[in-house]
C-alpha cells in the first residue's frame, strides 16, 4: 500500500532524467565516463532544505534504478582505460543517487527496492579501485562512509520485512556486512540479534568463522577461511588483509625474534599469509623492518620490527581476483549464474 503523503512512483525511463541530461550538456558537465549524452547517468545531489520534492518524472522507478546499477556494473566498473580513482568516484556516486531515488518512493515495492539495494551494494563492493584523496577520486573516509550508507539502507530494509524469508538473499548480505565490518563488536552484535534461521544459513555461519578467528588473531586460521570465500565475500574482507597480514607478522616477531636472529622459510611465510608471491613476501617484510636472505628465509632479530604507517598495498590475486573466474562484473552484481557465491562452503577446521 502506498506511503500515506508519499510521493508516487517515479515514472522517468532513461538512467538519467532528460532535463538533467540537457543541462549537463549545455554546462558541459558530462562526465569523461559518459561518452554521449545517451550514456548519461543521473548524479548525485544533496537534497537542501526547504527545496520541493522532485517530480515523478525526475525520479527512476525500482526497474530503471535496477537497470542502471547493471549498466554501471557491465560498462563502467570494469573500465581499464580510466584510472581506478576516477572509475570508482564516478560509479559510487551514480549509485548513491541511485538510493536517493529509491529513498524518495517509499511505496515501491519491498521485494524490488530490495534487489536495487542488494545489486547497488555489490556493484560498489566491486569498485574497488584504491581510490586516493585529490582531484582523481574521494579519498577514503568518504568512500567508508558512503559503503556503511549502502548497508545501513539495506539492513533497514531487511527489518521492516515481515519475515527473514521475504527477501531470500538477506543472509548472503548479512554475511558481507560481517565480513566488511571484522573485528567490530557492534556488527557482531547486530547479526548476533539475527532470528536462528538466518544465522544458520552457510553464509552468515562461514561469516562468523571468519570474524572469530579474525579477532583470536588466529592467522593460519583466518587465512585459510578466506581462501576458501568466493569472490563478493571475499571483496568484502579484503580491507583486512593488510592489517592482518601485520598482526601476524608482529606476533611471529615477538615469539622467533632472538638477539642474533632466527629464520623463518620465506616459502613457508608466503603460504601462511596466502601472498601471491614470494617477491610481494619479501617487500612485507622489508617494510616492516626484517632482514630477507635471497627468496629461502626471513631473519626475525629481536627488536628488529616495525610498524610505519598503515601495511603496504599489495596485491589479492589468490584470495580474491582469482575467484572471479570467467565470470563478467555484471553477473556478479546482479546475482546470475544461480548465484554459486551464497552456496558457501561448511566452515573449515
């Protein structure tokens, strides 16, 4: 039923309203993403105070907002000849007018502003592309911000349902506002509060696993499990693994450091942090104050160790580029192919 002084569904066709369009052009404010203006996709714009609410025809419906997170996902997310910063600023800003629509009719249906939502939150999880502060892209705050925005939407959604079984994948998004918030108490609470049905889903189960072993500071443990993450789960985690990588590090410092050192297999060090080479291994610990011996064994020298500024940016190839397989960023966002990423499997030992 509609939203007593609601305003109706929007009835705007096109991914961006044509007055916007016209407008932009005119100003020539299309962005470098929106070759033509047919490709122009509806920004963002903070809702001021006193101002009338916009028009049916300047809102997208449920459809068309669904329509143009999988164009931002098929034709824009996975763009190579844009840099990364410029690529993920343009995308998550489309997608927070996307939710701005959305918020703006409270009528539309649950089941249908729900699978905007989810498609919108897995489309930003994908642009992942190490946005930097400066004119190339927002700098990282922001973006933290705007993707506890798209949980929090979702998540809200969720709990005016119902029932758990009103939106079927509600357990596959739990599980990533989880793993995307490790280690925080106040989201393990959150899921914690989850009705038994949900937690018991092999999703949220593997979810909990990870964030156990996550804040034992169980390294071996921990890495394992996000091995075994299919490839949105493990973009979710993937902010983690730097930090990770660290705490296990410090904690092999304090219990091999010796005054005249001791070494640990470099090979062995690459496994147990799942690193993607044995190069990448020894830039780590370079970084953190180690002595590396050739490409056979790190040097652990009591009060060696260092930690200076946040762990360097290293490649995710095994524990997160290589699961996506053959398959496109569209399928992925959009939750096709079956959707094989929520059939996780059983927690590991």
């Amino acid at each position: 039923m509609p939203v007593p002084g609601a305003l109706p569904l929007g009835t705007c066709p096109d991914l961006c309203p044509a007055a916007e369009r016209e407008a932009r052009e005119r100003q020539r404010r299309l962005h470098r993403l929106e070759a033509a203006p047919a490709r122009a996709v509806k920004e963002y714009a903070r809702p001021a105070a006193g101002k009338a609410r916009p028009p049916p025809s300047q809102l997208r419906p449920p459809s068309v907002l669904l329509a143009t997170v999988r164009y931002l996902a098929a034709e824009v997310a996975g763009r190579v000849d844009v840099p990364p910063p410029v690529v993920a600023a343009f995308v998550w800003d489309r997608l927070r007018a996307v939710r701005l629509d959305l918020a703006l009719q409270p009528s539309a249906p649950p089941g249908d502003a729900a699978a905007v939502l989810e498609a919108a939150l897995a489309c930003q999880l994908c642009v992942r592309g190490a946005p930097g502060p400066g004119p190339a892209g927002p700098d990282a705050p922001l973006l933290q911000a705007q993707m506890h925005e798209a949980f929090g939407s979702l998540r809200r959604r969720y709990a005016a349902a119902a029932s758990p079984e009103a939106h079927p994948r509600q357990a596959f998004f739990q599980s990533l506002f989880l793993l995307y918030n490790l280690g925080c108490p106040e989201a393990l609470h959150q899921v914690l509060l989850l009705p038994p049905s949900l937690r018991s889903c092999p999703a949220l189960r593997q979810a909990l696993a990870v964030d156990a072993a996550f804040r034992e500071g169980n390294a071996a443990r921990f890495f394992r499990l996000l091995a075994a993450l299919p490839y949105l789960p493990s973009l979710a985690a993937q902010r983690h693994v730097g930090p990770a990588r660290r705490r296990a590090l410090a904690a092999l410092a304090r219990a091999l450091g010796t005054p005249r050192g001791q070494a640990f297999p470099l090979p062995r060090l690459a496994h147990l942090l799942a690193m993607d080479s044995l190069t990448e291994t020894s830039a780590l610990c370079r970084a953190h104050g180690l002595t590396v011996e050739g490409d056979e064994k790190a040097l652990f020298v009591r009060g060696c160790y260092s930690e200076t500024g946040p762990p360097p940016a290293l490649s995710c190839a095994l524990l997160v580029e290589s699961k996506l397989g053959g398959r496109t960023l569209e399928q992925v966002v959009m939750g096709e192919e079956g959707d094989p990423e929520e059939a996780l499997p059983r927690t590991a030992t």
